[in-house]
C-alpha cells in the first residue's frame, strides 16, 4: 500500500502541471522560429468574369494562324482535301464500291498526321502539345472534314477498330463517335 501515496502526488504534480499548462494557452517552443510572410491573393477573377477564357481563345487563334502559316501544312492541305472527298462520298454514297476502303485510307492519313503533329501517346502527353496539335487541325478545312466524317460515320458500316490502335484517338476525335458496324448495304452491295 505504499505505492497508492506515490501515485496520489503523480497525479496532483500532473494535474498541477496541466492546469498551469492550459492557463498559458497550450505554449510549445520549439528550436528554430518559423517565419510567416503576409499571405497575398493569387487569384484576380471574379465571379462571372470570362477573361481567362478570352485569353485563352485568343491563344488558341494565335496558335492557329501558327500552325496555318507553318509550311507542313501545304502536305496537310492534301491529307484534309482527300479526307474530305472521302467522306463526303462514304457519306452520299456508303454502298458505292471501294468509298469505304478509301475512307479508311484517307483518314487513316489523316488521323497519323494528327498523331505526328501530337507528338506522343495518349497517356504521356503534355497539355501544351495537345492544344498545338488541335490548333494545327481546327483550320475552317479540317472543320468541314470533321463535319464531313461525322456525317460519314453516321451513316453506319465504318468504325474506329477498322483503324490501328494507335490512331483511334484522332479518329474519335475526327468522327465525334465510335460509329457503327450496322450497314445498310447487303453483302453483295458493299464495296
């Protein structure tokens, strides 16, 4: 029984200790001060204030007239020129013999020169060569070759797995869609 005195006056020293402690506010000091600067707002937009987004459209345009200007595109201007008859044909006509096969060729081109101009792979692809490989292809052209694909696929019978693996990307992209392996043609009809 000689212990429970011991642990008595443990207990006062603590409780004694902790009170004084508390009153103080909890104080711990430690070895080196840290120093805190005045904390500054990085932040200067304001509810309902696009100018990110018109900066970042004008960048956009500026990278455009880049890509236009930029001597690779004359060899892109034939790639988008044969895509589009492509697929306006594939489109009026997804029956006609052999428009498939040289939509798949044209945009097979087309998709690899969207995939060079990218210059990487889908999953170690920075943002700054995304957008210069969409500025290089959002030319009032590749616009109506975009719009041309789509109709194209829209009209079934095409798909992106008929593309290598490496280009779905811009085929999806192009096309806006997956498409459809549903045709209208019958097996005799198709070219």
């Amino acid at each position: 029984m000689s212990r429970f005195p011991l642990y008595v006056l443990m207990a006062f020293v603590t409780a004694f200790v902790g009170v004084f402690w508390a009153a103080r506010g909890f104080p711990v000091h430690s070895q080196s001060p840290k120093i805190v600067g005045q904390l500054t707002a990085t932040e200067t937009h304001t509810f309902g204030d696009d100018t990110f987004q018109r900066e970042h459209r004008k960048q956009h345009q500026i990278e455009v007239q880049e890509q236009l200007q930029s001597p690779e595109n004359v060899e892109r201007d034939k790639i988008r020129l044969a895509t589009l008859q492509a697929a306006n044909a594939y489109a009026l006509s997804p029956c006609g013999p052999g428009f498939k096969d040289e939509l798949v060729k044209t945009l097979t081109n087309y998709a690899k020169a969207y995939m060079d101009v990218r210059g990487c792979t889908f999953i170690m692809c920075s943002d700054k060569k995304i957008e210069i490989a969409e500025a290089a292809f959002d030319s009032p052209l590749d616009q109506r070759v975009q719009a041309a694909l789509k109709d194209a696929f829209d009209q079934g019978g095409i798909t992106v797995k008929e593309f290598p693996s490496s280009l779905h990307i811009g085929v999806l992209n192009f096309a806006q869609g997956q498409g459809s392996p549903a045709s209208r043609c019958t097996p005799n009809q198709h070219g």
